[in-house]
C-alpha cells in the first residue's frame, strides 16, 4: 500500500526512493495537498529561478518538455497563488501598493487594448482591397514589396481576416472590461448600496472570471503546444513520461489551411487564446483590487484613477456604447 511505502527527502525524493515525505504528505488527502503544495511552492520558485537553463534553454530537448510541462501544471498554479497572495496581503495592509497595482494593471490592459484595436480598421481596409483585386482587377493574388515581394492568394487574405478578428477578441477583452463596455445583464446590482456592489464585483473576479481564465488556460496551452511540437504533450503527461519524449522532440509548427491556397498559420489563434486567459486573469486582479480599496474608502473613492476614453465634450451620452 502507499502508505506504507517509505519517503526519503523533504522536497525531492533522495537518490533511489520512489517518493518524497512531502509528496507523500500531499497525497494523504486534499487539505494536506493544498497546504504541501503551498509549501512547496517557494521551493519550486526559487529552484527555477536558480536553476534558468533548466526549463529555458530550448536548444536542451529536456528543457522545453520541462517548460511545456510546467506552463500548465499544478506546481505553477501554486507558486501564482502564494505570489498573488503575498502581494494582496501586503496591498491590504498598504492601500497605496494596492492602487498602484490597480493603476499598472489597467493601464497594461488599456495599451494593449488601444494598440490592437486597430486591428479592426486593418481588417476592413483588408477586405475593401480584397473586393477591389477580385472585383475589379480581376487578380488571384496580392503581392507586397519590392525585389522578392510577399505574395499570396486571394483567398489566403480573405481567411486571414479571421486573425484580425481573433486579436481584437483576444487582447481587446480586459481593455473592454476597463472602459465598462461589456454587456452584463443586471438582475439586482443596480438596485442594491455600494459595498454590496463592491463585494459583488469581488466575488465575481475570484469565483468566475479567474476560474473560467484558469480552466481555460490548462486547455489552451497543451492545446497550443500539441500544434507546434511533436510527440504531442498531453495534460495528463507526467514529467517523466514527458522528459521520455524528449529524446525524440521536434518542431512540427502547424501551417495546415483549410483550403489549399488559404491562411496558413492557424497556430496564432492557439497563442491568442493563451494570451486571452492571462489578459482576463490579470483583469481579475485588478477588478478584485480595486472593488476591494473602494469599499474600504468609500462611495468618493469609485472611479479613482480610473482611465476610460472620451468622446470629447458633448459626447457623454454615447460613451460607454462604443
């Protein structure tokens, strides 16, 4: 029986033991595996730190399957979550840290919201020179530069619009969240006082967004990885059984369309649904930490530092519809 199976090293299992005591502490039920995980979390964060090469030099095939194998694995997950909250802790006990938080959070999420965004005008002049190359020119194909020119088909232009659209989805989300711009059907919020809206608002970042964005991200990312290397990895993969593959891991980076001229690199849209996960986990944060200092300051605190976009003078009825 495993309990009966002797531990030898606290962190790691010892030369020639099947367990370590932590792991078998772990595995004797489910408060005993969040509190060893917890602890173990600050081993595996400063082992990594330490020990880069192991997990970041690529050109080493053991070393990516460690990468691919921690970006969606339990250690990770902990070693976030005691990070995440050291860092609400301390925000609690200083306000001001916890604004500040707020402000780099809202403001990552608003750059890369206001950059991408343009992705939608790219997208629409896009297809009005694809109508025009069809229509009118009567081309199969669009070429761009000079000497040795970027040339594709017609079509694979047309499909590539798809990206356009998968980067404002992806990447516009949080900055949408930010200027109040999601449709949310209201059932009781309006009418009730302010904390209550606050600890609403708190409830929903930690118990709905950032366990959809959690879910999400461990299907997106060995999703994402079984499109670019093979063997493919699996989140049910051990790290042993995957540091076996590595001896026969290679690229395979998917470039299959879904015509035989089309968009070819389908393997964007993995990447973009990872980013997607850390834009609305990072949104969660700081929706978290905000409603959290504006409950404790009061109803003269809501809006503080807060950056939405304007219209210009006159325009107030229309924002927030845009």
């Amino acid at each position: 029986m495993e309990n009966d199976v002797t531990c030898e090293g606290f962190f790691r299992a010892a030369e020639g033991a099947k367990l370590s005591c932590l792991d078998k502490f772990q595995d004797s039920g489910l408060l005993q595996f969040i509190f060893g995980n917890l602890l173990e979390a600050f081993y595996n964060f400063f082992a990594a730190v330490l020990n880069p090469g192991m997990w970041l030099n690529w050109t080493d095939p053991q070393a990516m399957m460690r990468f691919i194998y921690y970006g969606g694995s339990v250690e990770l997950f902990f070693v976030a979550l005691v990070f995440l909250l050291i860092i609400t802790a301390f925000g609690m006990w200083h306000r001001g840290f916890m604004w500040g938080c707020v402000r780099v959070l809202e403001g990552f999420n608003n750059t890369i919201g206001r950059f991408v965004a343009w992705a939608g005008l790219l997208m629409v002049l896009q297809q009005i020179v694809i109508v025009f190359m069809q229509r009118i020119f009567t081309r199969p194909d669009i070429s761009f530069g000079f000497g040795i020119p970027l040339q594709f088909d017609i079509s694979w232009f047309g499909e590539e619009l798809k990206l356009y659209n998968a980067l404002v989805v992806s990447l516009c989300v949080a900055y949408t969240f930010v200027q109040g711009g999601h449709v949310r059907v209201d059932l009781f919020y309006a009418g009730v006082k302010f904390r209550t809206k606050k600890i609403i608002d708190m409830f929903g970042s930690v118990f709905f967004m950032m366990p959809f964005a959690i879910i999400t991200w461990m299907y997106g990312w060995f999703f994402l990885w079984r499109h670019l290397v093979t063997p493919n990895p699996s989140a049910s993969d051990s790290l042993d059984l995957l540091l076996r593959k590595a001896r026969i891991l290679k690229w395979n980076v998917e470039t299959i369309g879904f015509s035989p001229n089309g968009f070819n690199g389908y393997f964007l849209f993995k990447i973009l649904l990872v980013a997607f996960c850390a834009m609305v986990m990072l949104q969660a944060i700081s929706t978290f930490y905000r409603s959290w200092c504006e409950m404790r300051e009061g109803e003269e605190s809501e809006g503080k530092y807060l950056d939405r976009d304007t219209l210009g003078a006159g325009e107030e009825a229309y924002e927030g519809t845009h």
